[in-house]
C-alpha cells in the first residue's frame, strides 16, 4: 500500500472529518428544589455547551414511567434556558419522586429529579395555642402549620419576642395570628415595624398577610428539620413572677435609700 494513502487513512480515523452534534452539544438541567407541594411553582433551568441553531430543548416530566408535563423551551444565545411548571391538576395526585428529562438535538440528555407532596397528604394543622405569660395569665395564638408539629411557644422577655419550637417533618409554613397586647414591633412613630426571625439562629425573612388594630398575621416558611423559630418584635408582656417581683421591689427600695442617704452625707 502506498505510505502516503496509510498515513492519510490513519489520520481520518484518528481525527473525523466532522463532528456529530451528539458529541459536542451538551445539556444540563436542575430543579431550584428539590422538593415541593401542590400548588407549588418549579423552576427548572439549565444550560445548552454549543448551540444548533434555533434548535429548542424539549422537556418532560415522568413519574414512574407515565408522562405528566412536556414542554418545548427557547434556549437563549448565551445557551441558558428556564421553565416554570405550575404543579397541579388532575395528573399531579401521586406522591413520590418525578423524574425531569431535557433532550436537546439526538443522544444529548440530562436528567434530575425530585419528590412531589399532593394536598391530601400534606401535614396541616390548624389550631390555637395558649401561651403562659406568668402573673399576666395566659394568651391565644391561633396557628396553622404545614409540613411539621408545633409543640411550643414560650414567652423571651430578653428578646422582647417568642420562642416557638417545632418538629419539622417537611418544608412547610407557619401561619401566625400575633396579638399587639401581647407581642408587637413599633417604630418610635407608633407605626408598624418588621419582626426579626431567627430560625436555629439564623435571620430569614417572613410575610405578613394581615394587619389589624388587635392582631397581626405572619407566615413563615421553613425547612426539613427546623426546631426553633425566635419572633423578636419591640415589645412582649412581662412575665415576671411573683419571687422577680418582690426581688425587683426590693432592689428599687434599696437604690432609693442609698440615693437619700447619699444626699444626706453630702449635707
């Protein structure tokens, strides 16, 4: 064979002439959680290496083999794409875990998955718990929590708010109906200021839904695992006890002596 015919027939299986899509374009794709309820919104987005032309990615979203949303997405020229897929109707009844697959172009897959939480079987409570205030008695808080167990709300007076303990089974949300008599946030004004959230000492933010003359609506949305929730406003009811008091009294007293006495020696 002529060397010169080898050499070229070894550098066309060495390096192809061509490059097929399949090889070079490739796809990512993720959820912006990877968990969600009825009625939630999913984000899912991901990134396209090299373009093929005007070419979209199709997305699907199975559960245990059965298709239940496709979609065909835009990709932009920088090779993002995003989809939002509002999570209800009549396929979305089975819990467990969702399979997304993205194809773009022939043999380019990417793949993530997820767990779904119908309504009728979300973990929701709705009740009142009664907070002990100390000599003040006690107070209601109407509640509703989803995704856990609240066990326990107790008065701080050293962060001028409440310490609420929960069993997070799940992410959820509690719904709070906060009574100004007993807990508020003010500014100097008199007007309504935001409470500080603390969940296992880390700040996170909150919504509030309604606002009344007697009592303000807070929800709060946490995640899997979550124990302690701090609700830190401007003002709490006392809870001091009737030992704190005489001991308070009797520290108020004794300052007060000390101070006329001060005054005398200095006559």
């Amino acid at each position: 064979m002529d060397t010169r015919l080898f050499f070229l027939l070894a550098l066309i299986v060495i390096f192809p002439i061509g490059t097929s899509y399949g090889e070079t374009a490739i796809i990512s794709v993720e959820t912006d959680d990877n968990s969600y309820d009825e009625g939630d919104t999913i984000l899912i987005s991901g990134n396209i290496s090299t373009l093929i032309g005007n070419t979209q990615v199709t997305m699907q979203i199975f559960k245990e083999g059965n298709m239940i949303e496709i979609a065909q997405i835009q990709v932009a020229q920088d090779g993002n794409y995003s989809h939002t897929v509002l999570v209800e109707g009549k396929l979305w009844k089975n819990a467990g875990e969702y399979i997304v697959k993205a194809t773009y172009g022939e043999g380019n897959i990417a793949e993530t998955s997820f767990t779904f939480t119908p309504q009728s079987e979300m973990t929701e409570t709705t009740d009142t718990f009664i907070v002990l205030a100390g000599d003040s008695g006690t107070f209601d808080i109407p509640y509703i929590i989803r995704g856990g167990i609240l066990e326990d709300i107790k008065i701080e007076p050293n962060i001028l708010g409440l310490v609420v303990s929960i069993n997070a089974l799940d992410e959820g949300t509690l719904v709070l109906d906060l009574p100004r008599q007993y807990i508020d946030s003010e500014k100097q004004n008199g007007k309504d200021e935001e409470f500080i959230i603390l969940i296992d000492d880390v700040q996170t933010t909150y919504a509030e839904s309604n606002t009344y003359s007697d009592f303000r609506t807070i929800s709060i949305d946490f995640e899997k695992n979550d124990r302690q929730i701090e609700i830190i406003g401007t003002y709490v009811i006392p809870e001091f006890g009737t030992i704190v008091m005489i001991i308070l009294t009797v520290g108020i007293l004794s300052s007060v002596l000390l101070t006329r006495n001060r005054f005398q020696i200095k006559i």
